[in-house]
C-alpha cells in the first residue's frame, strides 16, 4: 500500500475533500440515529468534533484505493494484488489505512477475528507501511474514527439478530478512535513511527496485554500521552481503577529500550539506594512487541525552585550524593561516552545553528575552536556510570530524599560530565527566570564541594570545562525551543566569556 501511495495515476477518480468528508458525516448522523434513535445524542456531537478535526487536515493527496480493507487483496507467494479499485481516487494515504483498521474493528464486533488478532493486525500493517512511507498516525486514527461510522449501519444492512447492539459497539469504537485522534494529534504532528501507541492507548487493549504478563487485576481507568517526540519516544501515564498508583510508560520508536528497563531492574535489585537517600522509580514489566516499558509513577516536587533557594546546603548535598551513588552503582553497561563523542554532538549542534543564522557563524565557529583546545585538559582515569542527561529536571525532591528519573542515556565516562551538565542547566534557567547567571551559586559551589572526590581540583577543572561545553550546548537548546529563542544571543555572549576566563586560567596548560 505505501508503493501504491506513492505511485504516479494519470487517471483517477474525484479528488477527496474535506466538505465531502463533513457533508457524509452529516447524513451518517441523521441515518444511524433514525436507526438508533438512542445513540443519537452521544452521536451528534462525534460527528461535531470529527467535522471540525476533519478541517484541521494537513496530508497531502495521493493516488488512494477508497475502498481498503481485507477482502480486496490477494496474497500470493510472490505478491500481494489489490482488486476492485473502482474508487481510485487522489485523496489521503491515511484514509485508506484508517478504514483497513476500521473494517477489522467491525470484524472484532462480529466476532471474526479476536481483539489480540486485531491488535497484532494493526500494528503490523503500519510498521509494515512506515518501512516504505511516512504517515500521520493521528490522522489514521481520525479517518478510522470516520471509516467506523461509514460501516454502522452495515449489521442492519447485514439483518444481523444483534445490529443494535453492534451498532452500538461501532459508534463507541468511533468514539475511542477519535479520542486517540485528539491525544496524538496535539503532539505527534506528521509521525507514522509508533502505531503500537494505539494499543498502548486503548484501555480494552491495554488490559489485554497486561493480562497476558499476568496483571489481572489492573483496569485501565484512564491513559494519557504525557509527552512526545516526533519519531522518537513518547511518554504514557495509565491511571487505574481502584487503589494501584500510576504507572509510567516509555514508548521508543525504534524498539524496545531494552538496557534501560534491565538497568533500572538492576538498581531496583541490588538496591543501591537502600537508606542512601536517592531512588529510582521501580520499573514493572516490559513489552517487546509494543516498544515499552512501565514504571511506577513516583512522587515529588520539581527540583530548580527548592535547588535555588536553599541556603543551607541541605538540597546541594542531597544532589550531589544522589549523582555519587549512581556513579559508583557497581553495575556493567557495554556503552561508554567520551570526550570525542561529547565533542562530536557539540559540533553538530552548533552547525545546525550556523546553517541558520549566518550572522553567528564566525562568533560560534571560534567558540568550537575554544571548546575543542579545552576539551585537550580533559584527561582523567575516572570512570564512573553515568546519568549523561543529569540536570535538575531528572530529579525529584521528597522529604529529603532524591528521585532520579530518566536513566536512558546511561553509560560509562567522566564523572565530571554529569556535574558540569548539572552546573549548566541550574545556571541558563537562572539566566531565563532571574536574569541572573549567578542566582544559585551558593548551592552550585556546595553541590561541587559535597560530592566526594580523591583528585579534588583536577575534578573541579573538569567539571568547569564540562560545564562550558553544555553551555554551548544551550545556544542549540535555545533555538529549538521557541519561547527560549530570545535568550540566544546571551548564552552566546555568556560562553565567550567563560571561554575568555579558561583560557587564562589553563594559559600555561594549554597548546600553543
């Protein structure tokens, strides 16, 4: 289907519009509700907000079948055939996979096919697709939402004993595929990469995988998509009926993250936080075919805030020991991270930049320079498992206690890393909320005093050259993010000026 999409038809049917696609919602109302006159209130305003998400359509046309579902392919050992193509027409690509996934609801109803087999189904005709082709999976959640209600009268028509009921069925899944719609489609933008997100976020479903590991207890109450990032991740919390505590879900388009889950299963295990003040969320169970795993939803507040105000020192050494004992968990990874791969990322950020504002590119391309030269200092034997992403908004702050959240980056390096990152992000934040770099440093200063360290100078030069390479980072981070893109031209100024006072304190280290 995605070589079909993508093929050139001189000659097709009428192009799909969106006014044809609201006009059939309209007289679908008006017939399934004389149906069934019961379904009509919940009914009308579905068809409402389908009407109105239907304007929002942003998927350009293609040669489309119009008419995709199963009975009109043919599977031979060599190739697959489609047949009865009378409605090939220029419309959406997500059309055609929307009613395909539509027509298997319909057979789940009719109790052809099992809901396991519809799950397995789906998520195997998308992956199958993205190989070939980009897609919008809110909006094959959208046009499935449609395709349901275009096949509701399709028991009656069928003199099924039970069409009210099914009909019923019917008009709730649509209802289901619009909610889905509406969650993927204020994140995921154009994003065909993690179809198993629609099990994922079908409660009926979701409680079938969980009972297939052995959870059968656990009823979704509610899932909400908490964060996305297109192509990438995406991040689930599922509340539940009765007393369970939320759970987290980590979603990777690219598989399952499998040396995250076993890491965090290792911590858990071993217990390296046992009365040392820090915590990791208890990870639960791991589905392969979906690309996630699930954790417990942990308690706390957001670290900055309480980081910034606290003159006591109580906070920074809390921070400072949850990084230590991380560092000195006594576990294996395979991944290691060094200075050359630190530099390498930098590099390519920084490029980014360049390429989009040329008004930057000398100041930016000295400031690479002064970062590699530094980065020449950065010699240590030190070999510590790292955070690698460790910043103030990895953490929890509870009663004393440290969460550590988001381990996915974790791999073997510098120690100093994680402390010069961490030095950087509470420093650009005070930047942005105070207009003060220097908002914090009492705690800065106790943070880097309290965590232990034998070589205790050569450690802090390290952390401060660290520091300096994540603050080059932020120029990238500014511009990515909209509503931090003013403070730009500052992080660049502030980095001269770190690059500036290095350079004289590592004068006689450094190479001519």
């Amino acid at each position: 289907m995605a070589q079909f999409h993508g093929s050139r038809i001189k000659r097709a049917g009428p192009e799909q519009t969106i006014e044809y696609f609201q006009q059939s919602l309209s007289e679908l109302f008006h017939n399934i509700s004389w149906l069934l006159p019961r379904v009509g209130a919940p009914l009308e305003q579905l068809v409402s907000e389908l009407s109105v998400a239907l304007s929002t359509v942003e998927s350009k046309k293609c040669p489309i079948h119009g008419d995709f579902y199963s009975k009109q392919v043919l599977v031979k050992e060599e190739n697959v055939s489609f047949i009865d193509i009378d409605d090939i027409q220029l419309g959406f690509a997500e059309y055609d996979l929307g009613l395909f996934i539509a027509h298997l609801e319909r057979d789940v109803i009719k109790g052809k096919v099992s809901r396991q087999q519809s799950m397995d189904y789906q998520q195997a005709l998308l992956e199958g697709y993205y190989q070939s082709r980009d897609h919008s999976l809110a909006e094959v959640a959208l046009f499935c939402a449609l395709g349901l209600l275009k096949l509701a009268h399709h028991p009656f028509r069928n003199a099924s004993p039970l069409w009210p009921i099914e009909i019923e069925r019917l008009v709730l899944r649509a209802a289901h595929w619009h909610q889905v719609y509406t969650k993927l489609d204020s994140a995921a933008a154009y994003d065909g990469s993690m179809p198993a997100l629609f099990t994922l976020l079908d409660r009926e479903l979701l409680a079938a995988r969980l009972c297939q590991q052995g959870f059968n207890e656990m009823t979704p109450l509610r899932v909400d998509l908490a964060r996305y990032k297109t192509h990438k991740r995406a991040l689930l919390e599922i509340h539940w009926q009765g007393k369970h505590s939320p759970w987290i879900g980590k979603v990777r388009a690219k598989g399952l993250d499998k040396k995250t889950f076993h890491l965090n299963c290792q911590l858990s295990e071993n217990s390296f936080y046992t009365g040392l003040g820090v915590v990791v969320p208890t990870p639960i169970v791991a589905f392969k075919q979906e690309h996630c795993w699930f954790q417990a939803k942990e308690d706390g507040e957001a670290l900055f805030e309480t980081f910034v105000s606290d003159k006591s020192g109580t906070v920074a050494s809390k921070v400072a020991n949850a990084i230590y004992q991380l560092h000195h968990a006594n576990i294996e990874l395979n991944k290691t991270h060094c200075i050359e791969d630190e530099l390498a990322i930098l590099a390519r950020r920084l490029q980014e930049v360049i390429s989009a504002h040329s008004e930057w590119s000398s100041r930016l391309e000295n400031l690479l320079v002064d970062c590699v030269a530094l980065s020449q200092l950065l010699v240590s034997e030190d070999r510590a498992l790292l955070h690698r992403d460790f910043y103030h908004d990895q953490m929890l702050w509870r009663e004393g206690e440290i969460v550590l959240l988001d381990l996915d980056l974790a791999c073997y390096g510098d120690p100093a890393l994680d402390l010069g990152n961490f030095v950087a992000h509470i420093e650009e934040q005070c930047l942005r909320y105070y207009g003060n770099v220097n908002q914090a440093q009492e705690s800065i200063c106790a943070f880097i005093e309290m965590y232990p360290s034998d070589a205790n100078q050569k450690f802090v030069d390290r952390i401060a050259i660290y520091t300096l390479l994540s603050w080059a980072r932020h120029i990238w981070i500014s511009q990515k993010i909209e509503n931090r893109n003013q403070h730009t031209e500052s992080i660049i100024s502030y980095c001269e000026m770190l690059v500036t006072t290095l350079n004289a304190q590592y004068a006689d280290q450094l190479s001519p």
